[in-house]
C-alpha cells in the first residue's frame, strides 16, 4: 500500500461540495481536510501498490467538477 497526499484549489465556493464528492465516490480517501493558504483542501489516499499515481490523480480525482488545480505530494515512509 502507497499513500498519497493531494492538495486541491477549488473553484470559488465549491470546496464543500468538492470534498463532499471525494468523500462519497473515492474508496481510497484516507483523509480530507480543508486548508488556508494556496490550495483549499488536503487529501490523504491509500493507493494499491500496482495502482498509477498518474493516472489516479488525473483521470479520477481532477475530473471532479470544481477542481481547479492540484498538487501530489508522493510518500516514502511513515513515522
């Protein structure tokens, strides 16, 4: 298992509605915080090891309307 963090900028008062979707339609969602500063929202995913980054981040998070923009941030090991 891999876990991945992705920083998400939402449209302009979607960022509720954003994170409810995530929470409803991703299994993988570990976490989802909302944030200050650049990016609205914090997303921790648990990722099978076979599982393409690429292709998470792209086809089945940034799809999600509302999402402007996002930012992985890719994990090695836990504390």
């Amino acid at each position: 298992m891999k876990r991945i963090f992705v920083q998400i900028k939402c449209e302009p008062g979607q960022s509720y509605k954003v994170a409810e979707t995530i929470m409803d339609e991703v299994k993988e969602v570990g976490e989802l915080h909302s944030t200050s500063g650049q990016f609205d929202l914090l997303c921790k995913f648990h990722l099978d090891d076979d599982q393409d980054v690429g292709r998470f981040v792209t086809e089945r998070i940034q799809t999600f309307p509302g999402i402007k923009d996002t930012f992985t941030i890719i994990t090695f090991k836990a504390f």
